[in-house]
C-alpha cells in the first residue's frame, strides 16, 4: 500500500520551535520538550484534515515519512511506531501541559500568546486559524497569527525570530536520510535551534557504516529520538 504512493508526492507539515528562543516566559515554554508534546497531543489531526483540506491527506503521527524505502520495504513497514494519535488526546495534552509548567515554575495565567508564523496565503492563513482555534479549545493558549511573504518567513526562520512556525518538507530522494540529517546541529536547514551530540552521533554512524541492518537501525533510532525530542511537531502528509 505504501509503495504504491511515489515518495516525491509527499509533503509533511507542521509546527516547528524556536527552542532558542529568549523570549521571557514564551522562550522557557518553547525549549521545554513536554509543553511542545502537550501541543501535538492537543491537536485533532483527522478533524484538522476534514475541516481544512479534504483531500485525503493523512495524519502524520511520526517525523520521518513512513511511504520512503528502506531496501525492499517502506520505512513504515520496516520499523512500525506511531509517537502521536490520530485523534486529540486531550487527558495527555493537559498532563504534558501541567508538567511543563511546574517544570518552569509557571502557572497556566502566566502563559502569554505565543506568535504563530504562516505564510499570507489564504489556504495558510485558514490552516492556521484552524490550529489556533483547536489549540485554544483544548488547552486554552493563545496563538497570534502573524501572516507574512514565504520570503519573510524563510528569512525569520533562519535569523530565528519567531516563536511556532508552520512548515513543511518534501522529500529530496527516497531514502529517510533525507529527513533525517536536516536535523543535525550544524545544519543550514535546522532552523529550531535544536542540538543533539546523541542525534548528531546516530546520523553520522548511519553515514559511515556500509552495513544495511546498521544503517537502517541508526536511522529509526534518530527518527525516534527526533520525534521524542519534538523540535517538530508532525501534523500530516499531504
């Protein structure tokens, strides 16, 4: 079934940090990886795809996308894991939410809105009003859309002046690597400030190993850790 979708017809989207960000308040709330799951778990992504796009688009439960090859399989099929549902868990949202907050010695009325960056399109302008009104209902924060040229966005990204900002990714070639070392802490494309000597240290094994089996492994532990980690938060596959 995999198979059958090319991989170059993929793009994944979703929230992504700024854990660098030094921001008061905002900033402690956006390193602290249990307030960045409490807003992954928050979000219905079925009823996100139904309401916004129809299109048959899917729930993106883990970071790397499962229809990429790995040898003869997809990856899915290679190493089956789901860190995310396809429905909101709200019970796990709010728990995340309150451990975060006790974590930074936050109260729930110290939270502040916090900026969400999209492009000034009108299909990203209604995704984003969408996630900000989800995200409002289930756990009661504010986001404040800011919509600006996809070019401002590159370049706010890049320079890391913004809080949450929804992007995405299309595979280059059909391999997970391809997702994977995005993330690592010198890259040019890791723009969530995000660095990992372990995450680092598994995708610079997976590079120097000839060893399928190995590779393979190293991968699907760096995908795990990355999607554990939440810099990203996977919200679907188009």
């Amino acid at each position: 079934e995999g198979k059958a979708l090319y991989y170059g017809d993929v793009v994944e989207f979703w929230m992504e940090f700024n854990t660098v960000s030094e921001k008061p308040i905002v900033g402690q709330l956006l390193a602290n990886k249990n307030f960045r799951h409490a807003l992954g778990f928050a979000v219905d992504r079925t009823a996100y795809i139904n309401a916004v796009w129809k299109d048959g688009s899917e729930p993106a439960l883990r970071y790397t996308a499962p229809v990429l090859s790995i040898g003869d399989q997809t990856w899915g099929e290679k190493f089956p894991y789901a860190f995310y549902e396809p429905t909101a868990n709200l019970d796990k949202a709010k728990e995340l939410l309150a451990l975060a907050l006790e974590e930074e010695g936050l109260t729930f009325e110290q939270i502040p809105p916090i900026e969400f960056l999209t492009d000034d399109r009108e299909d990203r302008k209604l995704s984003a009003e969408a996630i900000q009104d989800i995200v409002d209902k289930a756990l009661g924060i504010k986001f404040d859309i800011k919509l600006v040229q996809t070019k401002q966005r590159y370049e706010l990204m890049d320079t890391k002046q913004y809080d949450i900002v929804w992007a995405g990714f299309g595979p280059d070639y059909d391999d997970p690597m391809t997702y994977l070392d995005r993330l690592v802490s010198d890259s040019g494309l890791n723009d969530t400030g995000y660095a990992d000597p372990e995450y680092d240290a598994l995708i610079a094994a997976a590079k120097n190993t000839l060893d399928f089996e190995k590779r393979a492994e190293l991968l699907f532990q760096a995908d795990k850790k990355l999607t554990e980690e939440g810099p990203l938060v996977p919200i679907y596959f188009r």
